[in-house]
C-alpha cells in the first residue's frame, strides 16, 4: 500500500458525494430496546407479591409485556448457597414465561455465587482453588458455553449475553483481593475466553447472540475499554453502562455526549444496562432500608411517579437522540414482602419499582416510559472511496456529531475504502472531513474543493431514512 500523494490533490478531488437513500428504519422501534431486569420476579411472586393494574392481579411479566417491554434482563449467579434464585434453574423459569411472551431476554452472567458488582467480583467457590490461568480459562468456557447449549436445548437461547456484571475491576479475584491495578494480560485472557464460549455456542446453536461488556458508571468506561481493547478484548457488540444519578456526575444533558463518544470510538453499541429513579422516599415499613435516597433526584425530577415518569422518557429519548441502543430499568418489580434479603426483611428497591406499595402494588405511571411514542434515530453511513492504489491502511475522520470534540477518529480500510457509520436524528446537521494523516489540518484533507465549506468541512443534513453518503473521486476541486 502507498500512502496519497505528497500534495494530497489527486486524492482531494474524491468529491462528487452520491447520496444513496435507503427504506426507512426510523419508522420502527424494534431496533432499540425498551428493558426490564426482572430477575426478582420468581422470588417476590413466591414471596407472595401481588402485582395489579386497575385493582386486577395480573402476571407481572405479562403486564411488562403489555406495556411495552421488548426486552427481558435476567442475572445467573453461579452455585449460589444461601438463595434458591438466579440460579440456572431460576433463570429457566423466568425464560420460559419471557420466551412464551415474544420478548427478547439478554443473560447477565455474574461469574460470582453472589452479587458481582464494580468492586466485588469474588470468583465461584468451585473454581476458587484453581491457581492455573489455563485450567480456570477452561472452567469458564465449559460454564458458559454449557449454559448456553442447555438453554438451546429448552428452545431459550437469549438474544443478547454480557460477560460479567459491572466489570470495573478485575473479574474471578478472591475475595479479599482488590482488583486493582487490573492485571490486564489475565483480565483480558477470560473475557476473550468467555466470550469465545459465547461465540462457540451460537456458532453451534445457529443462533446469533450479541455480546455485551457491563462497566459502572459513564465516567469510568472510555478509560476501561481504551485499556481492554489494547489489551486485545475487541470481540464484542454491546457496550452497556450502569447510569444511577447518585454515582454519576453526569446529568440528561450531559450523559448523551458519553454515549455519542463511545458509539463513535470504539464503533460498538451503547445501551444503558441499568438505570432507576424514585417515585417516592417512602418506604413500606421493612426492616431492609432503601438504597434510592434524596442523592439521586436529577433537577426538574421530583420524587413522584410523573417524576419518575417524565425521567424516564427523557433518559429514553436521550440515549435514543445520542446514538445508543436503548435503556434497561433495574428491578421495576422488586417489591416488598415478608422474605430476606442478605440484609434485612422487604425490598431495598420498593420506592424505586413500578408498583404502589401504599395501593397493594398497583402498577404506577413510571412504567409508560416502555410505550412512548419516541423520536428514532436512522443511521448514518459517510464512506471515502479512493481508486485501490491510493488506499493507506488507516486514515482520519473528523465529525462534529461523533462527541470527540476536535479529536480525529482513526479510520482501517475496509472493502476497498473508508466508512464512518452513526445513528442519527433526522434533520441533524453534519460537519466532518477526512485526513490522510495528523495533524488534522488542510494540507492533510482528502476532500477539497466546491464539496467543502470555508472551514474546510463538508455539510449536510440527515434525511428521515437511513443514507449513504459516498464520496467518489472526480467532480469537485
């Protein structure tokens, strides 16, 4: 491969831009998920929970179907001893309702007997005396590829599987091991094994499955994921983030930015895995104290259910507006009953479900953010195609809508060109430019000439359908 010409001209009059307009995916929602973690359901029904709409006992996982749920979060712990739920077993049941109902189900494999979450990831006691990295990697493909072929054989196999749960730190650790500094040669080796284990299995069940990787908090993923992917862990669809208010610094309007920047630089997905809010501080009188307090209002969003409501179609239509993939609400349906948790009698979540606990749980108006009539994105698709012996292997593209600010993003050579793809709101101007190599300036620019503005930039504006924009040598300059 030969790099562009030194004075860049011949390759600066790539411009005749062909726009090419495809059928609409904006006129559908199915593309984006609307989720509920429901991985409390089996235990709190058992636990004699009732859940009613208008005053009528209804299938808590029907009702979430009514309203508008297309997909199902469950957690899988790993053998735990002291719960009889989120074991396989568990996992089966709620599937089986999930499945019968046409939703989709995306399965949190914790890798822990018990909660794993940004700071804890304590490994399974039935791999806790392996000291081999070879012989654990085994135990963790043969886990998760044998759950995977054992929900096939039941007709269950999930759509979307994450490989951990908030993986901030270092994942299968003893217990009283921190996590951090991640040693990431073997951080790195287990997710890709597990996610080969993944791979494997829908290889073998013909059933595809997307893979996603679960970090805490919005502020703490780019770093992770710069450090995975130099690491080698590149083998995933899905970037998912925990966003709750009360750990994050990051509000509506500012939340969006993160999730337009990691689409962009990493080229994955974005959805929010996990989100709540409160419609009340409240409690129903247990013993176990909500963990949802004062510190998680957002401004404009009181503690009531429109509060609750209003944020949640706002967070939605955000998430949507910004490029990400949708929104997953944690535990709408954890509500209080006479059972125990690890600490305390009740639910530490009931001021933050989807059901009025002063009302015998009648369904509130926080759960109609699953059927707002939304405003989808479509996708964008910008593509340089040079003549073949003008392709360098990589080049730059500059994008006002990519949330990098005025950082390039690094572009590889595909099918004979360059392609930058985006979800996008109809109407959204764009501003962008490629480069044949840094500093970004207009000696390096590839396009030139009557396609460009006086900043240098090319324009345009998204259409209401999916568009290809294709830059062709000859026409402009």
């Amino acid at each position: 491969m030969r790099r562009v010409r030194s004075a860049l001209m011949c390759l600066a009059i790539l411009l005749a831009a062909s726009i090419f307009v495809q059928p609409s995916r904006a006129a559908t929602s199915a593309t984006f998920y609307r989720g509920v973690d429901l991985s409390y359901v089996n235990e709190m029904e058992d636990c004699g929970a009732v859940y009613r709409v208008k005053g009528e006992a209804r299938d808590p996982y029907q009702i979430f179907a009514d309203y508008g749920a297309n997909l199902v979060r469950l957690r899988l712990w790993h053998s735990p001893t002291w719960t009889q739920y989120s074991t396989l077993d568990d996992v089966i049941r709620a599937m089986k309702q999930v499945k019968a109902l046409g939703l989709q189900t995306l399965l949190d494999f914790h890798y822990s007997d018990t909660w794993a979450d940004p700071s804890k990831q304590i490994i399974p006691a039935a791999w806790a005396k392996i000291t081999d990295q070879e012989e654990l990697g085994q135990a963790l493909y043969d886990y998760t590829y044998d759950t995977l072929m054992k929900l096939d054989s039941l007709g269950l196999m999930p759509e979307l599987v994450q490989v951990g749960n908030e993986i901030n730190s270092e994942i299968l650790r003893a217990e009283n091991a921190t996590g951090y500094p991640i040693n990431w040669e073997r951080n790195a080796f287990l997710l890709n094994t597990a996610i080969r284990a993944v791979r494997d299995a829908a290889a073998k069940a013909g059933s595809p499955i997307r893979v996603m990787l679960h970090i805490a908090q919005p502020e703490k993923v780019e770093g992770w994921l710069l450090a995975a992917t130099e690491a080698g862990v590149t083998d995933f669809d899905i970037i998912g983030v925990s966003y709750y208010t009360a750990y994050s610094n990051h509000t509506l309007k500012t939340v969006g930015n993160v999730i337009r920047k990691l689409a962009s630089r990493f080229g994955k997905d974005v959805l929010i895995a996990e989100t709540a809010y409160p419609w009340t501080f409240d409690s129903a009188g247990d013993s176990a104290g909500n963990i949802v307090n004062k510190d998680s209002l957002e401004q404009g969003y009181p503690a009531t259910p429109d509060g609750q409501r209003q944020f949640m179609i706002d967070l939605m239509q955000t998430v949507l507006a910004n490029g990400g993939l949708g929104v997953v609400y944690w535990e709408p349906a954890w509500v209080s009953t006479k059972c125990k948790t690890l600490w305390g009698q009740g639910s530490h979540w009931e001021n933050a479900t989807f059901f009025d606990f002063h009302n015998g749980n009648e369904v509130l108006s926080g759960i109609e953010f699953l059927q707002h009539a939304y405003d989808y994105p479509v996708e964008v698709r910008i593509r340089l195609q040079p003549q073949a012996d003008d392709l360098q292997e990589q080049i730059y593209f500059w994008g006002d809508f990519t949330g990098m600010g005025k950082r390039p993003l690094p572009l590889k050579a595909t099918d004979g060109g360059y392609e930058v793809r985006a979800l996008l709101m109809p109407g959204t101007p764009l501003r962008y430019q490629f480069y044949s190599a840094l500093p970004a300036s207009a000696d390096t620019a590839l396009i030139a000439g009557t396609c460009v503005g006086e900043d240098g930039a090319v324009e345009a504006a998204v259409t209401a359908t999916d568009m290809v924009i294709t830059h062709r040598e000859h026409g402009c300059g």
